[in-house]
C-alpha cells in the first residue's frame, strides 16, 4: 500500500465511523465527516495533508499526490 492508498483508506474510514456514530450516538458526529470532508478538499489544492505526513512517519512509501 503506498502512500496516496492510504490516506483515502483512512479518509473512508473516517467517513464511515463518523456516519454510524452520527446514527447511533449523536448527530453530531456529523462534524466530523464534513472536517474529513474539508480536509480532503483543501489537500487536493495545497497538497499539505497531516494524515499523509504521520504515514509517511510510519514508514509507508510515497505515491504520486502527496510528497
């Protein structure tokens, strides 16, 4: 899995939990997907993602979209 992979998984993820947790806990979970959801937009112009950079802390190799 490379870099790029990675911080879409984890975007879905996010995403995901956020929805259940909006569905069953409170709907305010819903903050957090349209964070997730601002996040992606604002990396797709600056290419500055901080999930990409703890990643790529971890050690997983580089894609093509974030360096």
């Amino acid at each position: 899995m490379n870099l790029d992979r990675a911080v879409l998984a984890f975007a879905g993820l996010v995403v995901l939990a956020s929805l259940v947790l909006a569905h069953f806990v409170s709907p305010y979970w819903l903050l957090l997907t349209a964070f997730a959801g601002l996040n992606l937009l604002q990396a797709s112009f600056t290419g500055f993602c901080p999930a990409a950079m703890l990643f790529k802390a971890l050690g997983i190799k580089s894609g093509n979209a974030f360096r």
